[in-house]
C-alpha cells in the first residue's frame, strides 16, 4: 500500500515534532571554560555517552577574559558551571563567595596539592599546564641566535624583537609566568627582581599576544623565533611537525591548574554535579593525559613525547592564595609598565 503524500508529511512533522520534544528534555547546562577548542569535542563526547540527557554550552574564551566576565557578572550569574579554568582564578572567585561547595565522587582519587584545601572543596583540578618555550630552529640557524637555557636567556641582545609571550590580564598562561618570576626573583611590591627581570625582557618582546597558544604558533610559523607558551601547545605544534625545540627553562617553570566549580545560584545545580563527578573520573582524567604530562589524579597520563619525565619537580612552589590576592595588583603594575607592545583586540 502506497503512503499518501498527506500521511507522508504528516509522518516527517511527527518526527520533528518528536525530535524537538527530545532536544527539550534535555537539561542545557551553561559551561564557562578556557579549554583549548580543539580539547572541547573529545570531552564533550565522553561525558554525553554517561550523561546523553545533559547538553553542554560551552563560553569560551582565553583565562583572563572568562575571569573578567565571570567576575563582572557576579550579581547576575549566566554560568552553571566553570570548567578548564586556572584555579588561581577559581580561588580569587571563592574567596568572593561566587562558588558552590561540592565534593564529586572522585574527589580521593585527586592529589591534595591539585584541590582547594576545604573539606567540601569549592574547586579542584583536572590538570597542570605549565610554561615552555617554543623556539624555532630553523628561523634561529639563519639570524644565528643560540637556543636559550633559562629565563635569564631572554633579556640578552641577541633576543631583542624575537620573543614573543601571552598578555596575563587576558591569558593564564601569561599571569603563570610572571607570578613565576616574582616568586623566582622577587616582587616587593613593584621593585623586586622579578619587576627588573620583566623591565629587561620588554626590551626583547616583539608582542604580547591575547592567548597562550599563540605564542606558540607564531614560533612554529617562524613568524618569531622564541614563544613563550605551555606544553600542550608546544608539543602539539611539535608533533605536527612544527621546527621547534621546546625549552624548559633551568630556574623553574611557571604553572597553573585547569580546574572545575560549580557556580554558585545555578538553578541546575544536579546536572552540575554530575558534570563535576564525570569530570574528577578516571575516565576523563585519562583524557586529559592525552594533553598535558600531569593530571589531579596520579599515574593516568601517559608520557608526552616532547616533555621530559621529571616535568613536575621542575614547577615553582606555586602559593594559590597569593597568585589570588594580589591579581589585580599585579596586572594593573604589568598593564601600567608594559602594555604598549601587547597585541590590539
């Protein structure tokens, strides 16, 4: 028996109607994050294969932009959740009463030294992601400039124009950095060693660029011979063939966790948490080892290729409290000192 072309349509609209119904169902869970785009798929995938009735929108944008939002609207809060962002800024956000305590299932499986100290933790980390310099060989054979060895390095001549690092009011990997240098070389307020070490390194940028990766990218192009970046993009670069060393340099590396909370107010906090409990698994700690060489959970991530094994003995004592406290104090004397070579947006 032929369908008729009325019972036809009448069948198709059943099915968008049902289709639309579906969608509906589901709980759309608002996601703020400063994950890499191309780490965004593969997580979302996993987590929707355990929880297929939880959509996730993502708002994603570099560390210090998502800070900046997420602070500017703490009277009207738009996220549910906050997840890949550095736990310096998660730690300045509780302090401000902004986050909603909550243990995730796997929360013993997570390194203490990677997790809010709290009983009922208000964040925790999925991952470490830490500096390295991306330094271009080929470019650096034909002007005849030497693989630097330590930060120092970086303030000689024969750098000057050839470097090129994340601004940290709009990147975490730039504020990583030069909390690394006051904690390796002093900041007393502005006068310390870390501030002369910046002052000497100016001299040599040729820009601050608004993400982390870029850096990178720019290195590996030959666009500059030196980027100051993080592993995941080094390697990444690397292993796609890029003409790079990665450098890790001898006094220390700067580093920050990506880490997870639930804001505080959402009207979803269920499906929150089990965002926070697929997040703080096995399963997905595993993939996040695919990207960086140290995860919250110990012995998931595999070795990266391009990373040595001690990676993490070679990160600065890194005090959360502080990084937090003396944010703004730290880019308002950055931006006042050195903004004018930053990239323009």
């Amino acid at each position: 028996m032929k369908i008729s072309t009325v019972s036809k349509a009448l069948v198709v609209t059943g099915l968008l109607a049902f289709a639309s119904f579906a969608s509906a169902q589901k709980t759309q869970l608002l996601v703020y994050t400063a994950l890499e785009t191309d780490q965004l798929k593969a997580y979302q995938e996993a987590f929707n294969k355990v929880n297929p009735d939880i959509e996730l929108k993502w708002v994603r944008d570099s560390t210090g932009v998502i800070t900046a939002k997420l602070l500017a609207e703490k009277a009207n809060p738009q996220a549910d959740a906050i997840m890949g962002v550095a736990a310096t800024s998660l730690a300045l956000m509780d302090k401000q009463g902004m986050l909603e305590p909550y243990a995730p299932l796997n929360l013993d499986a997570i390194m203490s030294q990677y997790r809010d100290k709290k009983k009922v933790p208000s964040w925790w980390g999925m991952d470490v992601w830490g500096a390295t310099i991306c330094f271009n060989t080929v470019e650096a054979q034909k002007r005849n400039i030497p693989k630097p060895e330590t930060w120092q390095d970086l303030t000689k001549p024969v750098y000057k124009g050839q470097v090129v690092m994340p601004n940290p009011a709009s990147s975490g990997t730039g504020y990583f950095d030069v909390v690394a240098w006051l904690t390796l070389f002093g900041d007393k307020d502005g006068k310390g060693g870390g501030w002369k070490y910046m002052d000497a390194l100016h001299d040599n940028i040729g820009q601050y660029t608004h993400s982390g990766s870029k850096p990178c990218n720019m290195a590996a192009s030959g666009e500059y011979v030196v980027g100051i970046s993080f592993e995941y993009r080094a390697n990444a670069n690397k292993a796609k063939g890029a003409p790079i060393d990665l450098v890790f340099p001898k006094e220390g590396l700067g580093w920050d966790l990506e880490a997870f909370a639930i804001h505080k107010g959402t009207k979803k906090l269920d499906a929150a948490k089990k965002l926070a409990d697929w997040a703080s698994s096995k399963d997905a700690m595993m993939l996040y080892g695919k990207n960086f060489a140290i995860t919250a959970q110990p012995g998931v991530a595999a070795p990266l290729a391009n990373v040595p094994k001690d990676y993490e003995q070679r990160l600065v004592k890194l005090d959360f409290g502080y990084a937090a406290e003396q944010r703004e104090r730290i880019l308002t004397e950055w931006t006042k000192r050195y903004d004018g070579k930053s990239e323009k947006r």
